[in-house]
C-alpha cells in the first residue's frame, strides 16, 4: 500500500526502530595495539612554526644588517692599521742601532 | 581506568569489549562509511590508552568516551572536507548512498534517506539526535555528554526533528497517480 507524505516522513523517521549496533572487525583490537606502542608523533603547532620562521626571517635580516655595517665603513680599520704602522716605527726609532 | 593507565592489556581489552561497539556505532553514523568508522575507533581507543591519566572521573566513563568519539568523529569529517576542496573533488554529501548494517531489512530504503538529511544537520543537532535516536542513550546522558543541560537537549531534539521533517517534505517521492 502506497503511503502518503505524512506516512512516508513517519516511516523515514522511526525506521531505526529495531536496529542493530554496527560491530567493527575483529582484527581492530590488533591495529590499536600495533598504533599504541608505536611513539608518538609530536605534533608542532601552527602557532610554534610561525614563530620559528618570523625568528628565521629576523635573524636573517640581522645578519644582512650587520654585513652590510661591516663593508661601509671600511676606512675605520684602515685608520688603525696605520696607526699601528706608526707605533712600530716609532718603535724603530728609539733603537738606534748603528751610529 | 587506573589498570588501563598503569598499561595492563586485560584492562585495556576489557574496556574495549565494553565501548567498541558503541564507538563504532557512533562514528559510522556521523561518517556513514565503515572504513572511516574503523579509523575513528582505532584513534578513539589509541586517543584513551595514551590519556587515560587525565580522567579525572568526574563524569562517568562512558561519557568520557563519548566526548572523545563525537570530537573525532566531528574533526575528522571537518578534515576531509577540507581536503575534497582542495583536491577540487567535492563529494555530495546529501547524495551518499549509506546503508547501516544494522537496520532491519524492511526499513533499508527509508534508513538510507534517514541517514541522507541526518547528515545535513548543524554539528549540535546532529549530535543530539545520533546520541538520542541512534545510541538510544537516556536525554540526562545525552546532555552529561554535550555538557548542557537537559532542556537544550530537548530543544536541540525538537529543532532535529523539525528540520528532518522540512527536508523530508522536499525529498518525498513523487507518486503517478494512475
């Protein structure tokens, strides 16, 4: 007997009436063993890797930065070298070896 | 619990015996697929050995098991919708063809469309109603498990019930009238 709108809805909705619980398969108990005394994977955060690069990135600059100070100003070494250069000859000077 | 954190297998196998059927139960209706289902149980019971230290046992066991298996079950349809759009290959979800193994056989047709809007259900009334009408668990429990109380259950059945109905409605076979 065909069931009009209202019927069909009720049947649809009560036709979980008598079921059974799904079982799952009898080797799961096996699989969750095996899973269990594998170790466990450490899960990074989102947030953590973020953080990591930004500090990656910063440093990065940082070194840019400082190599970049480096070669600009040359001419600060170049001033204490000669006046190393100076202090030896001076040095020199004072020993007078050979009249 | 406490033999099963102290790591003894006879602990742990008879809380298995004891929930898997129900966990089981529980996902295969959020996923409506058994190999889905089958991971879900596995992450469930792996998820419970490895935490079992932090129940508390302030709410009862089961409840506690519940509440692991709806979070799983929820995350895990939440991560492969996201992968089906990424992949481009957006599967239909109102268009799965899912029988449950356990329905009787002469309310297969109708338990197929069932489980079709249940599935279309916002994640509270879904859950409510698995929990109510499914795992037929009394409305108290249900609510213990939700974390809510008894009244937003029954309000969340009601709204269930009514949206089913609606989306019933639209899906009611035409019939030629001879």
């Amino acid at each position: 007997m065909k069931k009009n709108k209202h019927e069909w809805i009720e049947s649809v909705l009560n036709s979980m009436e008598g079921m059974q619980k799904a079982q799952p398969k009898d080797d799961l108990f096996a699989k969750i063993k095996t899973q269990i005394v594998q170790p466990e994977a450490r899960i990074i955060s989102l947030r953590q890797r973020n953080w990591v690069a930004i500090a990656a990135v910063f440093l990065l600059l940082f070194n840019v930065f400082a190599i970049r100070q480096y070669y600009n100003n040359p001419s600060a070494d170049y001033e204490q070298l000669v006046q190393g250069e100076d202090s030896n000859q001076q040095l020199v000077y004072d020993y007078n070896f050979y009249e | 619990m406490k033999q099963v954190v102290e790591g003894k297998e006879t602990a742990f196998r008879q809380l298995y015996e004891l929930f898997s059927d129900k966990v089981y139960n529980t996902a295969i209706s959020y996923v409506q697929n058994e190999q889905d289902a089958e991971e879900i149980t596995q992450d469930v019971f792996v998820t419970i050995f490895r935490k079992a230290a932090t129940f508390k046992g302030d709410s009862a066991a089961g409840t506690w098991i519940y509440r692991i298996t709806i979070n799983s079950s929820l995350n895990f349809i939440k991560k492969k919708k996201r992968s089906s759009l990424f992949y481009f290959g957006k599967q239909k979800l109102d268009q799965v063809d899912f029988e449950h193994p356990g329905i009787l056989l002469e309310n297969k047709e109708e338990a197929k469309v069932l489980f079709q809007v249940i599935q279309q259900l916002p994640e509270q009334q879904k859950t409510a109603f698995i929990l109510s009408f499914i795992e037929q668990l009394p409305r108290q429990e249900v609510a213990d498990i939700m974390e809510t109380s008894l009244k937003a259950v029954e309000s969340l059945l009601q709204r269930a019930k009514a949206n089913l109905r609606k989306k019933l409605e639209k899906r009611y076979p035409e019939r030629r009238k001879k």
